[in-house]
C-alpha cells in the first residue's frame, strides 16, 4: 500500500529521472478528487490517445470531453518525448478493471486474463497518455519510448516497486488494446534494466 507522492515530489522526481517536463496550467490542483479517492496507488498505467497533433492531444487530456471530464491522465508524453503535466490527484484515465490484476500488480507477479471491470482504476494508478493514434501503424519515435521508460521507472524508484507494477490499459480493462504499437512485455524489460 502506497500513498501518492506530492505534486511536488512527483515533478522532483521525473526530472530526476532524466524526463523532459512541460507543466500546463495548475497542473497541480486540477483532478477529480471530489468523486472519489486518490489511492493508495499501486502502480504505472500506459495508454495511447488515439489522437494526432501534440497541442490538440495534450488539450484534450487536461480538460476530457463531453462525458469524460478531465484530467484523462497526469501525463500526456508527445511524439517528441515531452511530459506534459495535466493533472494531479484522481484522474480519468484507468476506469473499471479486474480485481485479480490490481492483486497481481500488488504483488508484482504475472498478470492474469483481465476478464473483468469491477474495480475502481482511477484510484490506484498514476496514469500516462501517450500521443499515438493506435492503429498499431503510427510510429513510436524511440524519445517517446525513452520517456515512457523514465516516467515510469521514476515513479517506480520512489514507491520501491519493481517492472512489474507497470501495465498497459490493454491489461486492466477487457476490450481495451492500448497501448497498441509497442508490447508492455518490452517496457517492462526497459524499466526493469534503468532500475538496476
């Protein structure tokens, strides 16, 4: 059980990382706290935004649209590696997943079938958006990967967890499929390696 960093810390943290920040806004205070709460978190959850142009994408993920009101992420990671910092707190990013995967994330062992939606995401996962149209043709430039990698080994270092408190929304959600493009088989392998 973890709490949430501080946005503070948060920010400290991914720059000491090596990652490539862009803070939008009050970036620190804008979340959807008051529908629910913010952890304990439990690990890192990677999307792609199904989306093309990197102001449009990072607009979209700090304000959400008609039904999904944002932050969509804490994160939106553009093609050209940037972290643009769009909420702090609850965010609309994970929704329903499958009880057994939060487990298995907790106890950082291989993720069974996701063939449920009957837990609360939002609560336990700091979220990344990361610009990709996920038509799993749309390219991944390698400073996409790299800060995808930072973000989430960042993130990792701070709480103690190993690679495997890191899923894709493909993994939590059934039906979902991103982040297509890419295998969270090889993230993982790429944090496991910058977190020795």
């Amino acid at each position: 059980m973890a709490t949430p960093m501080s946005a503070s810390r948060f920010l400290e943290r991914l720059r000491a990382e090596g990652a490539t920040i862009v803070e939008v806004g009050d970036w620190e205070h804008h979340n959807r706290n008051h529908v629910g709460p913010w952890g304990p978190v439990h690990g890192v959850m990677i999307h792609h935004t199904v989306t093309k142009g990197s102001a449009h994408t990072v607009e979209l993920c700090r304000k959400g649209y008609s039904g999904l009101p944002g932050p969509l992420c804490h994160g939106v990671i553009t093609k050209d590696g940037r972290v643009h910092l769009v909420g702090y707190g609850r965010a609309n990013h994970a929704g329903l997943g499958d009880d057994d995967v939060l487990r298995a994330v907790i106890a950082e062992t291989a993720l069974p079938p996701d063939n449920e939606a009957n837990t609360d995401g939002n609560r336990h996962f700091y979220g990344f958006e990361c610009e990709n149209l996920g038509d799993g043709q749309d390219p991944w430039p390698a400073a996409q990967l790299e800060a995808i990698e930072r973000v989430s080994a960042a993130i990792c270092r701070h709480h103690g967890w190993n690679e495997r408190s890191v899923i894709g929304h493909l993994e939590w959600q059934p039906g979902k499929v991103d982040p297509r493009g890419f295998t969270m088989a090889s993230m993982r392998e790429r944090i496991r390696e910058r977190l020795r």
